[in-house]
C-alpha cells in the first residue's frame, strides 16, 4: 500500500515547485547571480534566505541591502558546509532549495595551468557541490523532498576556449548534478543545473572575443530564468537559449562539433 502521510504531501507539493513560504539557502551569495537569485526568491514569496559566502563583510551588508540571513562559509571545506545546514536547520527549520553557487575563473590549458589551479577549481566547482549534496539531502529526503540548483556554466556543457580547467570541472559538475539527480529523484529530491555564458558579474568577460558568448545578460535576468525553470523543474538552466541548440548540434556530430571548435580557436589564437 502507498504511503499517504505528510512526507507524501510534502513531496508532491515540490514536484511543482513553488517559492512561496520556503526556505533557501545560496553559497556565492554576497553579489552577481547569487544576490539576484536571493532578491528573486524573496520577491517569490520565500520565508527566508540564508546568503553565505567567503568574505564576512560582503555578504553581510548584501543580506541586510535586500532583507535576508547571512553565514559566512568556506564552500571547499566541508565542515563548514555541514554547520551551514545545520545551522540553518536549527534557526529556519527543513530547507527546501539550496543553491550551490560560488566559483571563480580559470584559465590556461594544460601546459600552462598549474596543477595547483587545477585543483582549486576542482574543490570549488565539484567538490564543493558534493559536500552540499552530503549534507543536505538526508534532511531533505526525511521532509519529504527538496531542490538543488548547482551553479555550472554553458562552458561545462560545450568549452571555454583558454580555460581549461574551468571548462573540465564546470563540466564534471553538471555531470554530478546529474548523477544526484538519477540517484535521488525518486527520493523528492529535484536538481537542476545553472549553465549561463556571459554575466554581468566580476567573473564576466572583459570583451566579447569569437565565439566568447551570445551576449552579457544582467543577473536579474538569469535570476528570472532560474525561477522560471525551478517553478518548471526542468534540469538545464540555460539562460542563454542558444547553448540549447549547440548541445543539439554536439550531440548529433561530435566530430563536426570538435571540428568547428578547433577553428573557433585558430580565429581566437590569430586575432
């Protein structure tokens, strides 16, 4: 016999995902997407937001500017994520969606990317992703479901050319997002996966070189297309739509993919 108590309430209600009442919390929070994600959620109805992010001041000053919580957490350590949770289990109770944002560029290819560069970006692009994951899901799974959106890039789904380690963990984590969400999905838990070009953040591109990006959107309007596609729960989060149609094009001639983007990088690398 099916279950019918509160815990399948609970998750049917998030299987169409609405902010109203709920609680989030954003990693990468103090500016950029993160601060639009939070001014976005709240404008949503959500009962609280929990920004959290490297630099005390920052982060502090963002939460009170838009009227939120603010915790200050080291995202490649994992102890510091689990006080994360925990502590804003303890003040906030059940989280519903957490959103692990933060990250930072990368650049150089493989000979001329220190490996201690390589290893930052992993700690911070896929690591970081699985301590929340570790940490959040089994309250999640004991509430009856809850949401992930993990911040990647259009560059994890395609390539940034020249930046090499960026591109191999941005892509290692939609690869995880995926693997959570084939082996929780049953469990209430939704994921989706943030894959932007351009932002207008510090991390944007200084120019708009060949091939870069289709354009440099505001925050506020990717913040738009994530509650969009979290109301939808659709997994790829593409506030770029024409990264849709390039995936397609990967997926049907991976060889004419690599092809063209060969070219795209002699055009770079002659400019």
């Amino acid at each position: 016999m099916a279950e019918t108590g509160p815990r399948n309430l609970r998750c049917a209600t998030l299987r169409a995902m609405d902010l109203n009442d709920r609680v989030a919390v954003i990693t990468g929070g103090s500016g950029g997407i993160g601060r639009a994600m939070a001014t976005a959620f709240l404008a949503k109805g959500a009962r609280t937001v929990v920004l959290a992010d490297l630099d005390r001041a920052a982060v502090a000053a963002a939460a009170a500017d838009i009227g939120c919580e603010s915790a200050v957490c080291d995202v490649t350590d994992e102890s510091q994520i689990i006080e994360l949770v925990e502590s804003t289990l303890s003040a906030h109770g059940p989280i519903d969606l957490f959103c692990s944002n933060a990250g930072s560029g990368g650049n150089g290819v493989l000979t001329d990317a220190p490996n201690e560069v390589w290893q930052q970006q992993w700690e911070l692009h896929v690591m970081s992703h699985l301590y929340a994951a570790r940490a959040v899901i089994p309250s999640m799974v004991a509430n009856g479901g809850g949401y992930l959106l993990n911040t990647a890039s259009a560059a994890g789904l395609l390539a940034a050319i020249g930046s090499g380690p960026y591109t191999v963990t941005k892509a290692a984590a939609v690869k995880l997002a995926e693997f959570i969400a084939i082996t929780h999905g049953d469990e209430g838990i939704r994921v989706s996966v943030l894959c932007p070009q351009g932002v207008n953040t510090a991390m944007a591109p200084k120019s708009l070189g060949d091939g870069q990006t289709d354009g440099i959107i505001e925050p506020e309007e990717l913040a738009g297309v994530v509650v969009a596609a979290i109301e939808e729960e659709r997994f790829h989060v593409l506030p770029h739509p024409e990264v849709g149609e390039y995936i397609k094009r990967k997926a049907d001639d991976p060889d004419r993919w690599l092809n063209g983007m060969r070219r795209l990088r002699a055009r770079a690398l002659g400019s």
